[in-house]
C-alpha cells in the first residue's frame, strides 16, 4: 500500500488544473500583461474564489443562453401557428363577406314594388313571393355566416397579438442571451487569464498553493468529525485493483504524487487523482466502494463534491461536479451514480478530482481502483 501524510495537502479541482497546468510551459507572453502581480492580489481577496465565481459565472450564462433559445424557438412556432390561423380566417372573412354582398345584391333586385305589385303584376304562381322568401333566408343565413367569419377573425386577430407579445418577449430574451454568451466569454477568458498569471508569478503561484492547503485542511476536518468508527463488511484490502474508476473510460490526466513546476521547480503535492474524459459531458460519476453520503456542497477550492464514508477511517472525495444525484446520509452501493460532470465553459474535456483516504493519510488510489489500458495497450 502507498501511503503518505502530506503536511500541504493542496488537493481539489482548482489543484487539478494547476497540477495539469504545472507540466506545461507558463503560456507566451503571460509575464508581458498589463495587470500586475501586485493589483491583481489587490483585486483578488481569494484566488481560489475568483476561479470558482468565474466558472459558476460562466455556467449561469450557459445555461441561461441555453433555455433562452429553446424558449425563443417555441415562440417563433407559436407566432407562425397563429399567422397562419390568421390569414385563414381572414381569407373566410372575405369570402363571406363576399357573399353576403352577392345576397344584398340579389335581393335588390328581386325587391317587390309595394302595395301595385299584387295589382299591376298577377303572380298566380307565388314565384315572386317564393324568390323573396328564398332571397330573405339566404340573407339571414349570410349573416350569420358573416358573424362567425367576423368571430374568427377577431380571434385570429387576438392570437396575433398574443403571438406578437411573445415574440417581442423572445427578442428581449435573446438579447438576454447574447448579454449571457458575452459574459460567458468574458469569465472564460478572465478564468484563463488569472490561470495564466499564477503559472508565470511565482507569488500568485505560492499564495494559491497556501490557499489551496488551508481547503484541504479545512475539507479533512469537516470529513472526520462526520465519519463513522464502526467496522462494515467492506474490505479495501480484498478489492485492491477491482474497484471502478469514478468515470467510466476516463484517463487519469494527473496521478497521484508530487508535481514540479517546470519553471518555478517548486513542488505541489497532489494527493489524489486528475480524472479526464475526451467529451464535454455530462458524465456519470459512480461510487467506488459500498458506503454512506457524508458530505454533498460546494467546498472552497474544490467545487461542488461528495464524501462517501465507507467506514473503518476510509472515505473517498470526488470534486469538481456539475450535478449532484445523491443526498447526505443517504447509503450507496459501488457503481451507484453520485453526480454528473462536465467540462467547465472553455474547456475541451472533462476534468474532475478524486481522493482515497484512510483517516487523514492520503492513498494512491492506484492500489485500489483500476484504469483502462492507455491507448495503445498497455505500456
């Protein structure tokens, strides 16, 4: 078993990144910006907090971006439906009113003479008193023809408005959505920038580091006080290698151990796992071993993340989530789904981070859970 006590533990997503980012070179130019070191410590009350207000941020206007569209699209068939009525009922209107007007027309014609007609003009047939009867009736059968043609259009009329309103709110919405997509823009690429600055700073890199060792301290205390000391049938020693990675055919991006930055030669401790996935997301992120939900919330320097107590001093953390499935206090079983990720706005892949524990020693999670071949096979 690799074990080991880290006295700067700086595990979480944002540790991910920097980890991830510490085996790269600092981006060209980074040390050419504007923005001192100095003013953007001033800015900047939390560097870890700046980075997750930048990606809640971000996934706010993604997600508003995202239902502003839908809601728009459904307005825009809801106007055309009713223009369509519309028109249709104006066209019957017309027709009717058409009609009408042929009756009106008809019936003057055939109109009696008075009190002579009977007295000049013999109808010994009634054919003149029937055609007027007849005229009469197709007169009034118009006209009501005509009011319920006149009752359609005046709806028809009334969903236009309706249709219109919507449509006026849709613009509105859109425009909404395009103040969103340029928000979104704009903390991705302050996300980025900050990103860039602690890589290329030694100061900014050192006071992460610090912030990130106060989290993961913090995190290990509010762990411990809610884990249980009873004994539960699982036994870790007896699954050594079979347990599921969190995500289903992800690469373990940052393994566990010591990162050396290339430029700063400074060492980070990285007592956990970079679990990556070549898609966007969502992703399911499964439990590894039989045990209870501890800890669900949003932890400093972790982002969003779940604790599942399994017992006898052993717990596992899985961080950097999008979407939580599972509830404190609730039981679950290895392979149950305990949240979604996905990638952060900007970002290509998924990336989330994994601890394994026993009490406050951190354990490569390699002795325990097992990993796809590398592409190729196996080295």
């Amino acid at each position: 078993m690799k074990a080991r006590r880290f006295r700067r533990a700086t595990p979480g997503l944002v540790l991910s990144v920097m980890a991830m980012l510490a085996t790269v070179p600092a981006a060209a130019g980074a040390t050419d910006e504007t923005t001192s070191t100095a003013e953007t410590l001033k800015q900047e009350l939390s560097i870890l907090d700046a980075l997750d207000s930048y990606v809640f941020e971000a996934r706010q206007a993604e997600s508003t971006a995202a239902r502003t569209a839908g809601y728009l699209q459904a307005a825009m068939a809801r106007l055309e439906k009713a223009t369509s009525e519309l028109a249709v009922a104006t066209g019957e209107f017309e027709a009717s009113r058409k009609r009408l007007a042929d009756t009106i027309r008809i019936g003057r014609l055939t109109a009696d003479y008075g009190v002579f007609e009977s007295v000049f003009i013999p109808d010994r047939n009634l054919e003149s008193t029937r055609r007027k009867m007849l005229v009469r009736k197709m007169a009034a059968r118009q006209a009501d023809d005509l009011a319920i043609m006149t009752a359609a259009h005046q709806k028809a009329v009334a969903m236009e408005f309706v249709a219109g309103m919507e449509r006026a709110q849709a613009w509105v919405l859109a425009r909404v959505s395009q103040d969103a997509l340029a928000k979104l823009q704009a903390d991705t690429e302050a996300r980025r920038s900050l990103l860039n600055r602690i890589e290329s700073d030694i100061k900014m890199y050192r006071r992460r580091a610090a912030e990130l060792s106060d989290a993961e301290m913090s995190m290990v205390r509010i762990i411990q006080a809610r884990l249980s000391d009873r004994n539960v049938p699982v036994n870790f020693d007896a699954h050594k290698g079979s347990m599921p990675l969190p995500i289903a055919d992800g690469v373990v991006k940052v393994p566990f151990g010591d990162v050396v930055h290339p430029r700063f030669k400074t060492v980070t401790p990285h007592p956990g796992w970079t679990i990556t996935h070549d898609s966007r997301g969502p992703r399911n992120v499964r439990n590894i071993a039989f045990g209870r939900v501890v800890w669900t919330g949003r932890m400093r320097g972790f982002g969003t993340t779940v604790v599942v107590d399994h017992a006898s001093g052993w717990y596992s953390v899985y961080a950097g989530l999008s979407t939580l499935k599972v509830s404190d206090g609730e039981v679950v079983r290895q392979g149950q789904v305990l949240a979604q990720v996905q990638a952060a706005p900007g970002d290509l892949e998924v990336t989330m981070y994994f601890e394994l524990r026993k009490g406050s020693v951190a354990i490569d999670p390699a002795d325990y859970v097992s990993q796809p071949d590398p592409p190729g096979g196996k080295p």
